[in-house]
C-alpha cells in the first residue's frame, strides 16, 4: 500500500496492482489510478519544471488543463509522446513516465538559474535586447533563446501506430458526462432521439465522481451513476463514447471528436487504432462541460503541493488518495471549504482555511470550527515557503483591499487553493457565440448563439448538483423539442447537496512589494501578475496584446486556468471595466490533439491515392522505373540490365524510330460529348473549328481559359455527327470536364449535348513506328487501315484480336501510329497480346520519358512544361488551331488584350546549342548578353530539354522574347560553371519537319 | 465543414461533396468582343466581395453534379438559401436567414 | 522614450521595470492629417515609419478597426522568403529581405528575423523543371537560391523523410539561406513605437466606415467610427477588408477573401532547425522560439470573413506534414487559428496607385504579405509621398487586370501534363 | 465483420437525357425510369438509379448490352440523348454484414440515414468519388473508378480490422 492511499477508497481498483516508472523509478499504482494520482499516492509531488524559469512544480489540477505536470511518456519504440498530462495519462504495466525541461535531473535542474535572474526575464524581455553586436543575434542570442524554449522533448522515431475516423451523424450530440450531460442524454435518450454522450474522462460522472457522498433519487451519487450509467447503455439509440474529447465545434453544428482507444491497455489488441478521430453533425448539440477551477494569484501560488482544492477532493474521492498530511486551504469559494471537509475527514489534518472574503456562509464556518479548523475570514495569503514542496504559508488580514495588520505562519505541506470556477464555453466560443460578463457571480455566460446548441451545469455558472441535473434535463428537452420529438425533462431528487458560491479577484493583497512577488497566473509559462501590469504599462491595452506580449494563456492550457485572473488584472490595470476589457479568443482544439489522429488513415501508401492503369502491373514486373503524373503513377522508362534512364531512353527512342515501340496511353482523359448539339458546343469550347470535321477523322484541338491562356490539349475524334470522343492531358481530365460542364449548364444550358468521363472505361496502348501497320494490320477486323482507307487522324470501331476497339490512327510521336482502345478490363490483355506479336519486330515498350523525347523531336508542346498558364496559341507557335473565322470561343476576347497582342512575348522556339554534345539544364535561363551585370535582363527560359539519339545531338524548346524573330541568332544560357551558346530555330520542329514518316 | 442544401437533391450534405464556383450572377457576355477592355476586365477578374451576403455558385460535384446558386453570409458563412442555375436573384430582403 | 538595449533591460530590472514608457501611446484622431492610412497590420504601420523616417512626413494616421498588428500580421506563419521566379517578384520579395536584415536595428525592436532557410521541396520531375527554373532565374537576379539533392535536404533538415518509396518522395529541393522566420507580433509593435515616436498617430479601434471624394473625384478624407478625418491622401492597406473599404471610395477591386488556416503544436525543444514548404502536399512547417512547430495550411474553397475554416483542411495538412516527418506523427495540435487572406486573379499584389487622386493601395497578398511587410511598407511610403510608384512596385498596377499584363507566380508553377 | 466482395461486371451505361424525354427512353429501357434523385427502380436485371435531374446510371445483364444500345438508338432521332457505356470504368463491391453501414462510414461523408433502402447516390468515399446504392439495410453497393479502387478496398479492410478488434 502507497503510503498516501487510504484503503478500500475511491473508484480505483485495490485488488489489481499495476507498476509503472517514473524517472526510471518503479511507481506502486492501482488499476483506474492516473499518473498523478498514483504519483501521490506515493507522496511525490515535484513532477515537473516551468518553461521560463525551470522553477520546481507540482500537480496543480487533476484534469485535462493541468499546466504542470506533463511529462514524457513510453511504451516501446516508436511510442514515445512529449508533454502527456500525468493529470489524465492513465497507469498500465509497463508505462514509462519522465519528468521535462530540466537538466540534469529533475531535483538538480541548471535552467533553474533562470529564476534567479527572473527580474530581467521581464515580459516581452527579448524585444529589447539581443539586437547588439548585430552578428551575435544568429550565432549567439537565438540559439541560447530557442535552446531554453520547448518543454518536452520531439519524438524521434517513427509512429508505429494506426489511427483511425470516422463520420456520423445524429439527434443530439451531449459534450460531457457530468450530472447535467448525463441527465440531457437520459431527457434525449428516453425520447427515442439518436444520443453521443462524450466524456474526454475514462468514466462517467463528472463531479459525481469526486462528490460520492451526494444522494440523488434516493440513492448516493455512484449508485445512482452506476444506474444512470447502465440504462444509457441499454439504449440502442445511445453511443456513449468516454477518453473522447470535443476538440472543436465547426459550421453547422460539426463536431469534432479525439477517442482515446488504447492509451490506457498494458496490450492493444491487434489492429486497434491508437486513437479515432470523429466528425460528428448533430442536430443539436449540448454543451455540458462544466466548469474549471481558477487559481488564486499570490506570491509563491507555484510550489509543488499548492494545488486546487478541487484536485485534492478528487485525489481523495475517486481515487482514495491523499495529497498531504497536514494542508491549508486558500480560497475565495465555498466550494473549497467542502474539499477541506471532505480531506479532515479522511484523517488528513487542515491547519487552516483562509477565506477572502469577510462574510462566508455560517454553517461552514461553524462546520470548520466545529472540527478544529483554524477559520481566517478577510484574509490573504502573503506567501508560501518551500522549494520542492510547500512547507508553510504566510497568511494576513485584510481591509479595505489592503493588508491591514500583522501576518503569520502555518505551517503546512499542502496548499488547497480555489479562486472560484470558470464555466468552459471554449467549444460554445468556437462558433463564435458571443459571450456575456457576468458581474455578480464574476464568470462569462454564453450570450447569443450562432449554432444549434443549448449550454447547460456548470457551463452557464449553475451550481450544484440538483440544479445541473434539472438544468441537463431541461436543455435536453429542449433539444428533443427543437428535433419535433416529445420528451419531458427528466426531474431528479437531490438530497445532501452541496452548493456554494464565492468571489473572483485579480491578485490577492500583499503587504510587500507587489513587483517583487512571485504570483503566478500562467503556470506552464511563467506569467505572473506583474507581467500583466508591465505589459498595460508599456501600453499594451487590448487583450490580445497583452495575452501575447505575456504569452499569458499559450501554454498548452490554452488559457483554461489563467484567462480570467490575467483579465482580472489587466482590467485592473487598465482601470476597465472587465466587459470592456473583453476576452481573447478560444481556439480549436479543446485540448491537444494527436497529429496522427487528425491525419488519420492518411498515411503511407493511402496519404494519398496512387492511380495505376491496368498496365501497371506488367510494367512493374518487367521492371520500369515510374513517375507520378497528377494522381497516376507511369512508367518513365524500361531498363535493361544496368542502363541508367539515359541509355534506355536512347534505346527506346532508337527501337521506335526505327522499328516499333508501344506505350501505355491509358491515363489520357478522355470525354464523350454526345448529342445534337455536340458540335456546336465544341466549337464554343475550343479554338478549333470543327463544324467540317468528318465523322470518323480526328483533329488536336487547343482548350484555353477565358483568360486566353492554355489550359489543355488533345487529339479528338468525331465519332458520328453527335458524338466526339474528346481527350486531355491527364492531369488535366477533371478539369477540363469540369470546366465544360460549368459552361453547358450555366452560360448554354439550352445545348442539347451531354458529357460523361470515359477516362477509365479504356484501356489505350500506342503503337508507334514504321513497323506499327504490319504488327496491327492483321490482327484488326472490321476495318481497312490501310494509309488510303484509314489515314491519319483517322477514328473507328473494329476488333483487335477479337477484342471490342476504338482504333485511333493519330501520332505524338511523328512516327506512322495507332492507339488501341479496349474496353479496361482487356487492357492487359491487349497489352500482353501486341507484345507477344510486336517480338518479330522487336516492339519495344517505352515509357513517358521516350513520349517527351519524341514528341519534343517533332516540337510537339507538352501543357504544363512547354506552356505555364501565361502562353497563349501565338505564344505556343500554334495559332494555326485557332478557327478564325468563328465569332466566339472561349478565351477568344482575352487575346485581344493590350498585353497579349503587346511586343516583346515569350514565344516557343527551338534551341539548338552551338555545341551538339550539350544538353542544357531545363528550366535555365536565357540572356541576349552574357557579360552583363547581375540583375541581368533575362529573354526567357529552356522548357524542354532532351538528347536526341535520332539526331544525333541535343535539342531544346525554349520561350524566349520575340523568340520567332531572333531565328537563326544567337542566345545565351549563363550557368553556374559557364556560359553556353545556343541559335534560335523559329520553328520547334527538329525531325522529319515534311511529316513523311507519319504518312507511311 | 459546411452543410449545403442542394436545390436538385433537396437534401442537406456535407460541404465535401460541393466544390465551390466562384461568385453567381456573373453572366458570360453574350458577345465577347463587343466589350471594351475595361468591361472584359470587369467581366473577368472584378468581384463583390462582400462582408455579408454574398451570391455564389457551388457545383455539387460529388452527388448531382449541378452548379447551383447559393446566398451565404460571409460572415457567419451561413447559407441564407440556394436556388438552380440559372433563376434570378433572390430577394434577400425576404429571406429569413433562418436557413435553405 | 527609452531606447531599448541590454543597458536598459537591466536598469529597468532594478527598478522593477516600473519605468517602462508606452510603446505607443493612445491618441483621439485630429481633425487632419496629411496622410491616413487604413489598416494597423505591419504594411500600414511600416508605411507610416518610412513615410516618417525616410520622407519626413510626420503629420500621419494609421487608422484601425481592431487592436494593431491583430490581422494577418499576427495570424501568419511567419516565413519570409525572396526565391520568386519573375523579375518583378523577385526584385519587391528581395528588397523586403534586405530590409528584414536590419529591421531590428532599425526599429530598435528586436523582432527576431531569424534566418533559418527555407527549404522548398521537389517531389516530382515537374518540381525539378519548375525549381530549377526558379534558381536559375534567381541566380542571374542576384537572388540566393540554391538546388539541394536529397541527402543535402536531408542533412539541412535532419527530420526530413527521404525514403524514395514515399508516396510523395523528396527528389531535391531549393533551399534559400538568408530566408527565414520573424516574429510577428513584434513587427507590428516595432513599427508602430516607431512610427509613434516620430509623431504618427495610431488610433485604434476605430473602424474607417467610407472613403470620401470631392466634386473633383479626388479624396478629401475618411468617414470613421470617431467622425470625419480630413487628409488629402489615403492608403488603404486593410488586407481582406480591402474590397469593403474601396467599394466607399468607388473603386472595385479584383480581390476575393478567403479563409486561410494554421496551426501550432505543443512546445517541444529544437528539434526542427529550418522552414520546409512542399507545394505539392500543401504544407509548411517550421519551429517557432517557444518550440512550437508552426504549420501552415491551404485556404478554404469558399470566400469568408469568418475566421473559421474547416476540419477537412486541417486534417490534410497534418497529414501531410506526418508524411514529410513521420517522426511528429504523436506530437499534438496545440491551437488553431484562421485569418482572411485577399487573393488576386494572379496571386500577386496590387501596390500603389489607384485611379483616384490622392488614394493608394497596398493588397492582395493573399498567403504571401508577411514576408514582404517590410518591402511593401517601404515602396508605398515612397509611392505616398511622391504620387508616384517606386520602380519596385510599378509593375503591381491595378491596371494589368486589364492589359493583361499578370505576375502569376502561381500559375508558372502550375501543373497539368 | 463485413463481408466485402467486387461484383463481376454487367453492363452499365450513364444515360443523359432532357425531362421531355424520359418517358420515350423509359419505353425503351424497359424501366419507368425513376425522377426523384437517388430513385432506383428495376425490371428482370435491367435497373435505373437517377444520379442527377438529367442523369441515370442503367445497368442491365451482359448479355442484354446489344440490346440496350440498339434500343435507345432507336429512339434518339426523336429523343435526342447520351447513352455512353462505362461498364468497365468502375468496381463494383457489395458491402454486406451488420455492421456495414459503421464500416461505410470510415469513408462517406453525408448521413447514411439519407440513403435508404432502395436509393443510391453519388457521394465520396473517403476522398474517391464513388455511387452509394443501399440494396437492404445491412447491404450496400460502393462503384468506383477502376483506379481509385484499391484505395477504398484496402480502406474497407483497414476499417473492418478494427471492428475485428473491438474498437
């Protein structure tokens, strides 16, 4: 038995032990117990060290806003977390747990020379210094900043674990499993709506856990819970979901949603998730949260052993742990004078309670006095001793706001401290509901909502148990009701109750020097009452401006403790009115969320989608090296043995040119525009005319923006009078689909045309080379591709090898070429079957690296590497596609502009460097004059960039200003290491520029 | 994530099956080169941008597939109606705001 | 008002700091000034010091309708960067580099530019072409921009993934040195104590609700929250608020707000020593000086001025940062926070002169305006003072949407195949 | 667990027609083509889903593919339209089981109590663009572009692994 845990107490397991470590100490836990409830039950309160002054600290709260006690934690390789709240880090065997931010240890911290010197680490501290000498600021000032920022350390190693999500939707959404959640989920679960309960606890209850001697319904607070608990379990239409925290409340009423599913087992079972992240919309939502307690703000309000009262309640109620031997408790609150209650009972001896204010509720301070309790009324607390535990606090009276007489010292090793309770409308905040100040009970009220929600307990500064209750009952009907479904509120009977109420104040009086004092606001960050005053000093009067030059409320609270003592203060030294004073903004998430949880299953091979044609896998065996085209993944090239990607591109342009080679064209997009109007509607959309095309014959056509620029290209065949296959640059596909429908259904809906992706109902293999003819001609049936009956540009219908096919006699290689199309599920099929009859003429399969090489051989531009999004037709040198005489196409008024009729354009050109053997870089750049100084005027860039095997020599297109103009003339591409000269060709064609080859 | 009543659906759905399209009522002109340089500038780049109500154009992408109008808040990027392609501007003056 | 040193830190330490002055002290807006510039983020306070300090125009406004430096300024990710393809990028983004270099001292305000380099990566051929497009342009412009394989990524950036088997592998990237980080809440006040120190007046919650015009069109002054203001020259410099602003004056913009959304993890020691940006998988990460690793995420699909923005997005962010580094896949999202970005037609701003006398416009940044505040702030003060653009800003006109004439940074980069 | 099995391929065509028309191809198709979206309706193995206000996705045995094409082309003169097969653009899984429509939910994005026995719809799954029909409460179809696939297959099996965990 832990020395501070009182046996049989509590909702921990006292017959399962469970062992963890702590700073490579083995921890003696139970089986329910946190990290911070086991920790002291063994009497350890020093856990962790602040991020600014490394000053020694405790276990300040037992919940999910702890701002000290955070430390590292593991559970293997891989599994190592930073910054986990001891507070709600459930124990298993084998947990391993290290205290942060202090070297060497723990107990012998050097960082904490910082708190020595905290007078110059004033706030704001850094924007004044450290800019002298100039260079010391990158070698010496920063690094020493950064070094001592952060507090746990990265993890270093990859996560092994799986995360997972989820959507759902439903009724009503209930955030928190306290007494008013859990009455709102009975209210809307009896009424047949569809319930979440969500608590980011292990259990559900909320206070009720820490508050077991209440009676509700006749019974006491845990059977009554035990009850509550299994009838909303029994409901089909309730899911409750615990260790699942709200994290953030977005547009029409979406929630999100962090489940802890394995944190807490010493053994995940196979395949679990770590963690699931839900995006829930609710019909309604009920906001029952509760409230936090504040801390009171005085000096020494850090050490370890100073904790809120409600803490100390808890440690002792549910988990039958005692936070010290003999405490004193500082308050503003009633609530705080039960906890003292509840631990002088439990044999823990109370030396004091020290309230602020002058009148407190009789029968408390008759119960105190009653039980031995030193009672001090209108008192404060002037300070605290101890370094790594408190050992005793200096306690004054108070008039007026002011010390008004002798202090004195009890002696304690707890401080139980409690400023009143903040209600948590973070998520409320989220929606951007506005929120309203209170000023009797000192709290912020949700005000105006902006989402369908209801806010109930301890949210809206209702108090005690019997109130919450009926308040949960009321907001969950009102949510059934707002659904159109009956359901009466459910009403409870509460006996042994505990209300209570208090008051809020900024920093508590002292009668030394305010700017000497060590009270604290911001725990984790080291914000003390007198930065605050600092910061309205130096005229930072908004909130938000004192919140970050402070950085009060950035630690990884996110303000939960300290939003309403700093504005306390700064309202104080402002000499506003706190409503004018106003609060910063709550912002997602509620508490930390795992990265991993939001990536979800997008990770690895699924962070995104690998698109694979039904080529792939043959490619893959045959060993092609690929490359991702938009979402597609295609073979770049097919090495053989130990050819590097030059070599066997040589190869594959060499065995195409001179023979026969066949590439998977599958991932071109490809459009069917079908009815009477098709035609029309493909003159409004591209440059080209195509009123006379014929069907069964194919023409490139050109897509540009309504800007005028390039978008896309693509050969397209009309099929019949209505009906084109059209098709695209892959990445290019959803584009231009949705581009065109966006002008059929909205600026020509009276077009009787229609439009549907074929992309993936074929499968395409390209045929290309002398020898394409003899390898096809006898396996097509149905059709004469003979030059005279199906010349090039030629579409129609035949079998190939008794495959259903769309034949396309088109080349983007300048080579005589065919593009089979099957049906997908045959184009492996196909594939293996032209391979199969192409060995005679030693077929050749090739990749996208030979496509680019070839077509650049022929000056075919490739959209998005020869064109950017600022190329026009003239620009591109294909003007020729633009049908002139039509009165409108799309992007047709846009090339009439100033600019783009201007002089002085980039145009595509060919580049042909002086000397054969260089293949210049792509993307360098192009200079008229070499020598000049730097900036230099630059005339344009290389876009493409190949050696050609069929040529011999290296071939490059380039834009490059008034391009066309310069043909035959010099220009120059200054590299790092040289200059490189290089003669303008006007035209890009480098290779069979009559277009002999594709006439064989 | 927004959720957007999709007038040929009738249903209210999760923003993610919606692309947006930019703001509505921008009608292509019925004769391009009619319009001066200025007109064609306005016609492509110049936009409302309201700090209120805003009428734009969604395609319900991954359901329907329609384009559709839509009358949302920027603000509070609540939608106050949407309406097919194609119907004239509401009347916003008539809208409760309350919802689609 | 106390010059800010190590000197005075520590004297004030003595006297337990209750000597600090205002950095900016509160001011009722007088019935004229000779300029007013709408808009307290970094651009309009850093007008308004360079107005002061380089063309000693004192007699100043900067008008805001919030708190200063509470726009994008303090909601940004805070990458500073020059590494633009075209020369006129290139030659606005380095000049705000070159003035970051010495903004502390200049403001004495240390604003904590750090430069950490940025590491921009190349996960596909069309990277390759692109990036090298972008180093060899910014070579011959003077511009530091460096192409880095792999493994030298690797060892610039140790928690870099460059498993060739990723899903998006790291095949190179472009790393610009002297590019980096500030903090940006500092700039923002260091330029406002600037400013306020040589006698501009910065009024603060005080929304600007019209332009005025006189019967010759040309600006008389600005109706406000507070009354009427009298100045003969107005800078708008109001960022998503711009369109709103301008509509008064009867100028329309080509500007569409959008919802852009970062986020920050929990504090952890260094661990991440530079500023990484992947174009390809939308996500930019770097460490802040509290130890936090600030993310930066795409903007929404839908024009707002909410603040909000989606889940959705966020998750692909992170998702897409894990893939980089798998090894921050169990760090936490510590706070999330949106800001409203104004986006041109060509993602590149519009600063300088507007068609009416007297007004002036510093706007569509869109993701990109921190990095250049100083920059921008400098060339419109220039532009304010005398009528007429600095070279640096002359090709930002708001009338290339009608010439054509574009800066599209965005679109040289953009992908089809 | 969830039985999750590819279907083999019929014949699937996307139908486009304009309002006036429907009733012409209706007679032609065999099936009162349905005009709510989501709406399904089925003679023999001939079925039509309405996917949009003009759109249809018809799907029909194998064996009756001739037969569809060479019936709506009877009509088209006077019943202008799109008939595009895309028989072979899609994967086609039947989700089945009591938990399927938990196990759906890992990837579709809108309230599953909109699609009810008897509808389908076009939805994402995930971020693939798939069609969603709900043949029986605890039976679904998800269609798929080819490509797109693997990707919600593995999906499905990576999800239902967890309901074999018990998480």
């Amino acid at each position: 038995m832990s020395a501070f845990r009182i046996a049989g107490k509590g909702r921990v397991n006292h017959s399962k032990p469970v062992r963890f470590t702590f700073d490579g100490k083995t921890v003696q836990a139970l089986d329910g117990d946190t990290v911070a409830s086991a920790l002291l039950a063994n009497g350890i309160h020093l856990v962790g060290r602040s991020f600014k002054y490394h000053r020694p600290r405790g276990i300040l709260t037992a919940g999910s806003e702890e701002p000290n006690a955070l430390v590292g934690t593991t559970r293997g390789p891989g599994r190592f977390e930073p910054n986990t709240r001891a507070t709600m880090q459930e124990v298993f065997d084998g947990l391993k747990t290290e205290s942060q931010n202090r070297w060497p240890s723990l107990t012998m911290d050097i960082g904490s020379v910082n708190d020595r010197m905290h007078k110059l680490f004033s706030a704001g501290f850094y924007y004044k210094t450290f800019m002298w000498p100039r260079s010391f600021w990158d070698k010496v000032y920063e690094p020493f900043i950064r070094a001592a920022a952060g507090l746990g350390k990265s993890p270093t190693e990859e996560d092994p674990d799986h995360y997972a999500s989820r959507f759902h939707h439903c009724d009503v959404l209930i955030v928190g499993g306290g007494a008013a959640g859990l009455a709102a989920a009975l209210t809307a679960g009896r009424s047949g709506a569809s319930v979440v309960l969500v608590d980011e606890q292990s259990e559900l209850g909320g206070s009720l856990l820490s508050e077991p001697s209440i009676e509700i319904d006749g019974k006491d607070a845990w059977s009554w819970l035990d009850a509550t608990v299994a009838e909303l379990s029994g409901m089909a239409n309730v899911r409750i979901m615990t260790r699942t925290t709200a994290i953030g409340y977005y547009h029409q009423n979406m929630v999100g949603l962090c489940q802890k599913l394995t944190d807490h087992m010493a053994t995940p079972p196979a395949d679990a998730p770590r963690e699931r992240l839900w995006r829930v919309r609710a019909k309604q939502v009920v906001l029952a949260q509760g409230a936090s307690e504040k801390p009171l703000v005085f000096d020494g309000n850090d050490r370890p052993g100073v904790m809120m009262a409600g803490a100390a309640q808890t440690y002792l109620n549910r988990f039958g742990v005692t936070v010290g031997r003999y405490a004193a408790v500082v308050t503003s609150h009633d609530s705080a004078w039960y906890a003292a209650f509840d631990l002088l009972t439990a044999g823990v001896k109370v030396n004091a309670i020290v309230d602020t204010r002058a009148q407190v509720d009789p029968t408390l301070v008759d119960s105190a006095r009653a039980l031995g309790i030193d009672v001090f009324l209108s008192s404060t607390v002037t300070g605290t001793s101890g370094r790594k535990r408190v050992t005793s606090m200096t306690v004054a009276p108070v008039t007026d706001g002011k010390v008004s007489g002798g202090s004195h010292v009890v002696a304690c090793d707890t401080v139980l401290m409690c400023g009143g309770w903040t209600p948590n409308l973070h998520l409320f905040s989220h929606t951007k509901g506005s929120l309203i100040w209170d000023d009797e009970n000192k709290v912020y009220l949700p005000h105006e909502k902006t989402e369908e929600c209801q806010v109930a307990g301890a949210g809206r500064a209702v108090w005690g148990i019997a109130d919450t209750l009926k308040d949960g009952a009321d907001a969950g009907a009102a949510a059934v009701k707002s659904l159109g479904k009956s359901g009466a509120a459910v009403t409870f009977t509460v006996s042994k109750d505990r209300t209570g109420s208090g008051e809020t104040h900024r920093e508590l009086p002292t009668d030394g020097d305010p700017g000497s004092a060590r009270a604290f606001i911001d725990f984790q960050n080291d914000v003390q009452a007198k930065d605050i005053r600092l910061a309205v000093r130096e005229g930072m009067k908004s909130i938000e401006h004192v919140k970050r030059y402070t950085t009060n409320g950035m630690a990884t609270d996110q303000g939960k403790l300290s939003n309403i003592n700093g504005l306390m203060i700064a309202s104080d030294a402002l000499g506003r009115d706190v409503k004018q004073v106003g609060l910063t903004t709550f912002r997602p998430p509620y508490t930390p969320t795992t990265f991993g949880a939001l990536a979800g299953y997008h990770k690895d091979g699924h962070f995104e989608i690998t698109r694979k044609t039904t080529i792939d896998s043959w490619a893959e065996e045959k060993g092609a090296v690929f490359e991702p085209v938009a979402l597609f993944r295609r073979a770049r090239y097919f090495p053989q043995g130990s050819e590097d990607m030059h070599a066997a591109v040589n190869r594959e342009c060499k065995a195409t040119r001179t023979s026969l080679g066949m590439f998977d064209a599958s991932t071109l997009g490809k459009i069917e525009v079908v009815g009477p109007d098709a035609v029309e509607f493909m003159n409004r959309m591209y440059t080209n005319p195509w009123t006379k095309l014929q069907p069964g014959r194919c023409r490139y056509g050109l897509l540009l923006g309504e800007d005028g620029y390039i978008r896309d290209d693509g050969v397209i065949g009309r099929l019949t009078e209505d009906r084109f296959h059209v098709t695209t640059t892959t990445g290019g596909a959803p584009r231009v689909l949705n581009m065109m429908e966006d002008y059929l259904q909205t600026e020509w809906p009276d077009l009787k045309v229609w439009l549907t992706s074929t992309t993936e109902q074929w499968a395409v293999v390209a045929l290309n080379g002398p020898n394409a003819r003899k390898l096809l001609e006898p396996l097509v049936e149905g059709l004469d591709i003979s030059d005279e009956a199906f010349p090039h540009m030629s579409v129609a219908d035949c079998t190939v090898g008794g495959l259903p096919a769309r034949l396309f006699r088109v080349s983007f290689t300048g080579e005589l070429g065919f593009e089979v199309n099957v049906p997908a599920r045959y184009g492996l099929q196909l594939w293996e079957m032209l391979w199969e009859a192409g060995q005679q003429y030693d077929i050749c399969p090739y990749g996208t690296e030979t496509m680019h090489v070839l077509r650049a051989e022929k000056g075919y531009i490739i959209i998005g590497q020869d064109t950017d999004g600022t190329v026009t037709p003239d620009d591109a040198g294909i003007s020729w596609a633009i049908g002139k005489a039509k009165p409108d196409f799309v992007g047709k008024r846009s090339l009439a502009r100033p600019d783009l009729v201007a002089s002085g354009r980039k145009q595509l050109i060919g580049l042909l460097t002086v000397d054969p053997k260089t293949v210049l870089e792509e993307g360098a750049q192009i200079v008229d004059d070499p020598k000049q100084p730097i900036p230099m005027k630059m005339l344009g860039h290389v876009t493409s960039s190949y050696w050609s095997e069929a040529l011999g020599r290296s071939i490059a297109m380039a834009v490059v200003e008034d391009g066309r103009a310069r043909d035959g003339k010099s220009v120059y591409i200054p590299m790092p290491n040289g200059v490189i000269e290089a003669t303008v060709q006007a035209s890009t064609v480098f290779y069979d520029p009559e277009g002999a080859r594709l006439k064989l | 994530m927004l959720l957007i009543h999709c007038p040929y659906c009738d249903k209210e759905l999760p923003e993610l099956e919606f692309a947006y399209a930019g703001e509505a009522h921008i009608a292509r002109p019925v004769d391009p080169s009619a319009l001066s340089d200025d007109e064609w500038r306005d016609f492509l780049f110049i936009r409302s941008n309201p700090r209120g109500t805003h009428f734009e154009r969604w395609r319900h992408i991954h359901g329907c597939g329609r384009f559709f109008n839509a009358a949302r808040d920027t603000v509070t990027d609540k939608f106050l109606t949407t309406y097919p392609a194609g119907e004239a501007r509401p009347d916003i003056s008539k809208l409760t705001g309350s919802k689609a | 008002m106390t010059h800010f040193s190590a000197l005075s830190l520590f004297k004030n330490a003595l006297s337990g700091h209750k000597n600090w002055q205002e950095q900016w002290p509160e001011r009722e807006p007088k019935a004229e000034y000779d300029v007013v510039i709408v808009g307290a983020g970094g651009h309009g306070l850093g007008c308004a010091h360079y107005l002061a300090k380089e063309h000693g125009i004192t007699n100043v406004a900067v008008i805001d309708k919030g708190w200063l430096g509470g726009g994008n300024t303090g909601r940004n990710t805070t990458i500073i960067r020059s590494n633009y393809l075209y020369d006129e990028s290139a030659g606005l983004y380095d000049h705000a580099v070159d003035l970051w270099e010495n903004l502390s001292q200049d403001l004495n305000y240390n604003v904590m530019y750090s430069k950490r380099g940025v590491l921009m990566l190349a996960h596909n051929v069309h990277d390759i072409q692109s990036f090298q497009r972008h180093i060899h342009a910014n070579r011959l412009n003077g511009v530091d921009n460096t192409w880095l394989t792999p493994e030298q990524a690797k060892e610039f950036c140790p928690p870099l993934s460059i498993d060739p088997g990723a899903r998006y592998p790291v095949v190179g990237a472009a790393l610009q040195r002297r590019a980096g980080t500030a903090r940006h809440d500092a700039v923002a006040w260091g330029y406002a104590r600037s400013a306020s120190q040589r006698g501009v007046d910065i009024i603060q919650n005080c929304a600007v609700t019209a332009i005025r015009r006189g019967p010759d069109g040309a600006v008389e002054g600005v109706e406000t929250a507070k009354g009427f203001i009298k100045a003969k020259k107005v800078a708008v410099s109001a960022a998503g608020n711009t369109t709103v602003v301008l509509d008064s004056a009867g100028v329309r913009m080509p500007l569409e707000s959008f919802p852009l959304q970062a986020l920050v993890s929990e504090p952890v020691k260094p661990i991440f020593p530079c500023v990484v940006m992947s174009n390809t998988v939308h996500a930019y990460i770097s460490q802040s000086d509290k130890g936090e690793l600030v993310i930066g995420s795409g903007t929404d699909q839908y024009t707002s001025y909410s603040q909000r923005g989606g889940l959705p997005l966020i998750e692909h962010t992170v998702a897409a940062i894990c893939e980089i580094f798998p090894i921050f896949r169990r760090m936490r999202m510590m706070r999330k926070w949106g800001g409203i970005v104004d986006v041109t037609p060509d993602r590149s701003p519009i600063v300088g002169k507007l068609p009416v006398p007297g007004l002036y416009v510093n706007c569509g940044w869109g993701t990109g305006g921190f990095k250049a505040t100083p920059g921008a702030a400098h060339v419109l003060a220039w532009t304010v003072a005398k009528d007429e653009p600095h070279p640096i800003n002359a090709p930002f006109t708001l009338e290339r949407f009608t010439t054509g004439r574009l800066i599209d940074e965005a679109a040289a980069a953009a992908v089809a195949h | 667990m969830v039985e999750i099995t590819r279907l083999p391929e019929e014949a699937r065509f996307s139908f486009r027609v304009a309002a006036g028309g429907v009733a012409a191809a209706s007679k032609a198709f065999g099936v009162d083509l349905p005009t709510t979206i989501g709406g399904m309706a089925a003679n023999g193995s001939r079925r039509a889903l309405c996917l949009g206000p003009d759109e249809w996705q018809l799907d029909a045995a194998a064996s009756e593919r001739d037969a569809v094409v060479a019936a709506f082309a009877g009509i088209y003169a006077d019943t202008p339209h799109s008939l595009v097969e895309v028989t072979d653009r899609e994967f086609t899984y039947q989700i089945s089981g009591e938990q399927a429509e938990e196990l759906l939910t890992v990837g579709v994005p809108r309230d599953m109590a909109l699609v009810t026995v008897g509808s389908g719809t076009r939805t994402l799954f995930d971020t693939v663009p798939a069609i969603l029909v709900r043949e029986a409460d605890n039976r679904f179809t998800l269609s798929v572009w080819r490509s797109f696939a693997p990707h919600a297959e593995e999906l499905l099996h990576i999800a239902n692994k967890e309901f074999a965990a018990g998480l």
